[in-house]
C-alpha cells in the first residue's frame, strides 16, 4: 500500500469494560498473524501471554509458496522476516512468541494430527497456563490441524480453561465453513458457550498491532484488514460427559443456539470511526 491508508475503525458491539486485565493466556496461532489479528484486544488486556505459532517452520530447502511470492523480495528469508514481524508485534501487545517447526501447508508438507498433539502436549505441559485460546479451524488445513490437535488435548487436561477464538478476518469470509465446525464439534461431544473476556476497547492498539507485519499488510488487503477489526469471538469449550452425551441431540440444539447468538456481531454494520493511518 502506497500513501496514506484510511481505515474504519468498527465500534464495540459490548459494554466496555475499564481497567480490566486477566491473567496471563496462551494462544495457539496457525500462522505468524493469526493470534494477532483474531485476539489482540485480549491478549492486550492478559500482560506477559505467550502465543504460539505451530506452522513457524523454515523449510529446509529455502523454497517459497505462492503467499511468500506475493510478500517477499528476490533475496529476502520470508520466516527471519515473518518472526521478527511477530516479535515486534506481539511486543507491542506485551506477549510473548514460541514457534513450532512445522511447515505451513503451502510448502506441500502434511502432517499427522497426532504429532502436532504430541508437540503442543510437551509445550503445554511446561507452560502450565490456565487458559489456552484455541483456533475453531474455519477453512484453512493449518487452521483445522491447529484445532484438532489441541481439542484432542481437552480430556485429559480439565485443569486448562480452553477457549475457542474464531479467526478473523475468516469468520466474516466462511460462513459456512465457520458453523460446519462448531456443529462438528458438538457431534464429537462438545458444549461451546460464548465467553466474554478482558478486552481492550481501544481497535488503535489492535491496527498497531496488525500494522507490525509488514509483509503481510499489502496482500492481506485493507478489506480484511477492516474485517479483522470487528468484535472478537470467543466460547467456552467443554468435554460433555456421558449424560451429556447420551442426550447429544438436545446438546446439539443447545449449542447451536447459542452459537446462532454470535450472527448478531456477524450482521452488524461498522459504526465509522474514520481513523488515518499512514503505513511505516
Ligand atoms: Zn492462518
């Protein structure tokens, strides 16, 4: 983008709370951006949380994707360039970054759900968090592996308070893709209830935030970038016991009702807050 960059600031949909701040979270991010530009007004408001990348790998041979033809320059290294970018911004939101070797989708590399599971116990375990914020998984392979592998983690962990973050900008771009995971993860057995946490009010900090990945601003579009500054999502994810279970339909009805309850932020338009930004 070239010369100044006019973006609408959406307005809250909530109350606003003051002066709150939480407990430190961790936050498991597909990509180098995706914490950041799905959670940045609650990682602001939890000092000192740590978000870490799963699909951070280099791959061994240097090649590029098609994503890194559209963002990087002959001669620059797209991952040194992608985690100081992540460094600055999660600096900026006052967390801190921990990156998995496993390479994104776009380098042709698949993995098992099992091993990305086995990574993020070993990294959990030593974490010890309270709470981890996990992807819902809307379209993308890495972001589906993403969620897959730390739900198969909930069961045997009912000392964590795990969340589901729904990504922006997807959840605006996928609709369907978006409730066609949430109805699978009623099937497999689990209650989702939306969640309000701490947040920061204040999008200036989050536009900040997203504006420290340079490389990614000019692709990613100012579209989406506006996207991802509507309200964040979040639900309570829990493992249903066997009653639950047994009674699976009416769970099923349950949360899908309270699921539908988050198409009133989806359907609401931006209040304009007409902010000038220009790109550093
Ligand atoms: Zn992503």
């Amino acid at each position: 983008m070239n010369g100044p960059l006019r973006l609408r600031l959406p307005g809250s949909t909530r109350a606003q709370p003051h002066g709150q701040r939480g407990a430190p979270l961790t936050v498991l991010s597909p990509h180098f951006d995706d914490a950041v530009l799905s959670c940045s007004q609650v990682l602001f408001a939890h000092p000192g949380s740590t978000v870490i990348t799963v699909f951070a790998g280099r791959p061994s041979d240097g090649r590029w994707g098609s994503w890194d033809k559209k963002c990087f320059r002959p001669g620059q290294d797209p991952i040194s360039v992608l985690q100081k970018e992540d460094r600055e911004a999660l600096a900026a939101l006052t967390a801190l970054p921990v990156n998995l070797p496993f390479l994104d989708a776009e380098y042709g590399t698949a993995y098992l759900i099992e091993e990305i599971t086995q990574v993020l116990a070993s990294r959990l375990d030593a974490l010890a968090p309270e709470s981890v914020l996990v992807p819902l998984g809307i379209l993308h392979v890495d972001h589906v592996a993403t969620n897959k592998a730390a739900i198969a983690l909930i069961r045997d962990r009912p000392h964590i308070r795990w969340i589901i973050y729904e990504e922006l900008p997807y959840r605006f771009e996928y609709l369907e893709h978006r409730e066609v995971r949430k109805r699978e993860l009623s099937e497999e057995g689990f209650g989702l209830s939306e969640l309000t946490l701490p947040y920061d009010p204040n999008k200036r900090v989050k536009l900040r935030a997203i504006r420290h990945y340079k490389s990614q601003v000019k692709a990613l579009g100012r579209v989406r970038i506006e996207r991802a500054l509507y309200d964040e999502q979040y639900w309570k994810v829990s493992a249903l016991g066997e009653a639950e279970v047994r009674s699976c339909d009416e769970a099923s009805v349950v949360t899908e009702r309270k699921a539908a309850g988050s198409s009133m932020h989806d359907r609401a338009a931006p209040e304009e807050v007409v902010s000038e930004c220009s790109e550093a």
